[in-house]
C-alpha cells in the first residue's frame, strides 16, 4: 500500500482549524480502513508563523493523535515555502 502525506500549510488558522482537523481526520482515517493508503500515512501541518493559537491547536492535536505531525517555521515565509518545508520534513 502506498503511504501518502498531506501537507497543509497553516497561517492565523485558529478559527477554522479545529473543524478541519476533525474533517481531515475523518477522511484519513477511512482511507486507511478501506485499504486504500498505508497506516503509515500522516497529514502534516506547517505553521507558517501563525500570530494567534494556531500552533498550539496543532501541537496538541499532534501530541493527542498519531495521524497527525507539525512543523513549525520561524516566520511567515508564504504558503509556498511551507509546502516545500513540508515535503522536505516528511521524505524520510
């Protein structure tokens, strides 16, 4: 089975975030039960320099759920960057 990761770049996502967790978990998760994708596979969160509690939320549900892993930048570098950040923290 193939494993496949999701890379979702965050910015002053706190609002909406919790309601996207619970969406991307739900679908991740039957993926994985239909066996179509690895229980290996992530949905990997960067938060770009994020001013409100988005880090938080995502460090939570990250230290709650294993489905879930987190990057953190040091500032806004743009959605862009944090995809290429992801991609290159989850090739392992």
């Amino acid at each position: 089975m193939k494993k496949l990761i999701i890379i979702l770049p965050c910015y002053n996502e706190e609002e909406i975030l919790p309601r996207t967790i619970k969406k991307m978990e739900s679908l991740l998760r039957g993926l994985i039960k239909n066996k179509k994708i690895s229980p290996a596979s992530r949905i990997c969160f960067v938060d770009d320099g994020s001013e409100d509690k988005t880090w938080k939320i995502i460090a939570d549900t990250c230290a709650d759920n294993k489905l879930f892993c987190a990057l953190k930048l040091s500032r806004n570098f743009g959605h862009q960057s944090a995809i290429l950040a992801g991609m290159y923290d989850t090739a392992a």
